[in-house]
C-alpha cells in the first residue's frame, strides 16, 4: 500500500446519513453518503441536521416522557427537566460532544444524534456492499450533504479510493466553495450534480444566505475545463420560478449548451419532506408559504428550456 494510500484510509469525513438505493442523485442505482457541515442557509433545507459541523441533539417530543434519564448522563448538562413544567428541555447553546450516551438511555428512543465521524475505509465498506447493484445499473457512489465540499480533503481520498475501485462516482455542490478545494476534487468526479439556486446574487443572498458570484463562477469553470456536470435547480413559487428568473438563467447557460461535458437540467419540484426536522431540533421552518408548483407549472418551465434546446427533464423525489 503507498502512503498516499494509507493517508486516504485514515482520513475521516464527518457524515449525518447514508443513503443506499438512490436512483435520482446520479446515473444508476447510488450509495449517497451525506457530508455535515453547509455554508448556506436555504430557507427550504430539507437536511437541517447536516448544517452545522459536529453533532445535533433531534428529539422527537411527541413521543419524549420526560423521564429525565439523559439528564443524569450527559456529561456536558446539554439536557434539563423545566422546574415549570416538568418538561425536557435540550440547552441548544452548548455544544453536543456526540457521546450518544442519552441516546442510549432513553427509554422511548426519543432522541437521536446526528453527526458521525468516519474512516474513508469505513465508508468504503459501506460503499462495496452494493458493488453488484452498480455494475449491473451504471450507478455508483454520490457525495453530497450538507456541503462535502466543506471537506475537500476527506471528500478528494474518498472519491479517489472510489475510482480506484473502479465505482462511478458524482458529487453534489452548492459550488459555494474556493477554486483549490474544487479542484482538488474535481480530478475523481465522473458527474458534478451542481444546483442553480439563483441567478441574482442579491436574490441567492437573500434567500441562501450568501450571494452566488462564486458559485457561477466555479460552474464556468467546471465546464470549461472538461468536467461533467449536470445542473439542478430546486423550484419555488415566488423565489426563482418565474419567467424573468428562468430566462436570466438560459442567458448564462447557453455558451455550454454545445458543450459535449454539459449535462443539461434537472428540475427539482420543491417539497416539504423534511419540515419535521426543524421542530427536532428546536428550529423554525423559514419557508412560511407553499412553494410548491403543480404539474402545468413544472411543465411550463421545463417547456421554456426546451424552447432554446436545452436538454432538460423534471425529477421528482
């Protein structure tokens, strides 16, 4: 084994799910490993658990009975009893340490920590037990989040031991990251899953958090340079779907459109699927209206990027 090799299966990534039998995050059947940690704040975030780095308390209160046997464990005092109510409460100003011990403990098996640390080759093991379902499908392993950019270097030894394995590999990104880190990943990528959130930087800092200059930038560049990459865009009613919206962004895509490495568009309709995870983690749901767009609409859309050509399709989760 060369060292660059050992390095690798020493490396730990830092993840809050895995995901295997995925059939819509790349070609074929997928293992999708979620990396924790993101730099946006999509008011939509169907993974709130995989914002921050670290750990996350969820507990599910319908079902909590307020025993108040995490209280005895915790070693860090992140859980209380209110002396008002008799309530469980989680001090979400300190920092879980992801020892699980409350977890182990609780009797209704109301909480849940979200984080976990592992090896590169632990997450191969994981990986090579679906080898078969990707030989015969085309599919492979997909990297997304959270960020996995946030962890280039975990992410780039990862997705290397992957290629060496000859597993396909894809990666989905917000882009919001630096060019190095990019790039230092970009070498073992066969598919970039990249999302168009925006087109206005104002608009994307409004609604993500950061503005989107880097992002589009990066994008260019993947496509220049070679790479695959297959754009997505999350859809929303009254944030980034309307006619003037999806033109801007048809005006930025169409110098790839020939591009033999751009992939074309997937449409992603939006959905409220992870709502209850904000109330687990004593969160608030920012996304008050319904975005949701029917089916005419999404077919409006769709018919607008294939009026200039555009090879495009809606994929729903």
């Amino acid at each position: 084994m060369s060292n660059k090799d050992a390095g690798a299966i020493e490396q730990k990534a830092s993840i809050f799910n895995v995901q295997r039998f995925n059939i819509y995050d790349g070609p074929g059947v997928r293992t999708i490993i979620f990396f924790k940690g993101c730099p946006l704040r999509c008011e939509w975030c169907s993974n709130p658990e995989g914002l921050k780095p670290g750990y996350d308390v969820m507990v599910k209160s319908n079902v909590c009975t307020d025993c108040g046997a995490c209280v005895e464990v915790c070693p860090v005092d992140m859980h209380m009893i209110l002396e008002s109510n008799n309530k469980h409460k989680v001090r979400r100003d300190i920092q879980c340490i992801g020892c699980h011990k409350c977890e182990g403990v609780c009797p209704a098996s109301a909480l849940f920590i979200a984080g976990e640390e592992k090896s590169i080759s632990e997450l191969l093991e994981i990986v090579e037990k679906d080898r078969a379902f990707y030989d015969t499908s085309g599919g492979g392993i997909t990297i997304g989040g959270g960020e996995p950019l946030l962890q280039p270097e975990a992410a780039a030894n990862l997705l290397m031991k992957c290629k060496q394995e000859g597993i396909n590999t894809a990666i989905e990104t917000s882009g919001y990251a630096k060019q190095e880190d990019l790039f230092k990943v970009a070498e073992f990528v066969d598919l970039f899953l990249f999302d168009i959130k925006h087109i206005s930087p104002e608009k994307h800092l409004e609604f993500m958090g950061v503005r989107n200059e880097l992002i589009l930038s990066n994008l260019q560049e993947l496509i220049r340079r070679g790479y695959n990459v297959l754009t997505r865009m999350p859809l929303l009613k009254g944030v980034n779907s309307s006619k003037e919206d999806i033109e801007k962004v048809i005006d930025f895509l169409k110098p790839f459109r020939e591009c033999e490495n751009f992939k074309g568009i997937d449409l992603l309709p939006y959905h409220k699927m992870g709502v209850h995870k904000y109330q687990q983690l004593d969160k608030e749901y920012l996304c008050k209206e319904d975005a949701s767009l029917n089916v005419e609409e999404m077919k409006e859309i769709e018919s607008w990027f294939k009026a200039h050509d555009f090879n495009v399709r809606i994929v729903n989760h």
